[in-house]
C-alpha cells in the first residue's frame, strides 16, 4: 500500500489493515487505493483525524 500512496500520504498498519493520512489531496491516488481495499474485501472507513483526511481499512470478519 505505501508504494500506491507514495509520497501523496503515510500509511501505517492498523487493525490488521491500514491507516492511510492523506497529505497531498490532488495527487492521492483515490481510484487505485479504494480498488486495492475493497479487492482485498476490506471494511473501510474515511474520517478526518485531526483535521487530516484519513482512510481506515481491515479485513472483513470471516
């Protein structure tokens, strides 16, 4: 995932899934990041931490 984010945003692990602050919003990657969540069949949530946009994800109860 930080090689799709790049330097557009940080991402740390959470949940067994992602913590994914967005910085630079007109170079996210949207499109590619929310396909490979929901690909992976993650849950995934977006809210603002702190001001900063930010994009939570983890696998989906079996």
């Amino acid at each position: 995932m930080a090689d799709i984010v790049g330097g557009s945003g940080h991402v740390a692990g959470e949940y067994g899934g992602y913590e994914i602050m967005i910085g630079d919003r007109d170079k996210f990657p949207w499109k590619k990041v929310f396909e490979t969540l929901l690909g992976c069949s993650f849950d995934v949530w977006v809210e603002l931490r702190e001001g900063t946009m930010t994009i939570l994800s983890k696998p989906k109860p079996v």
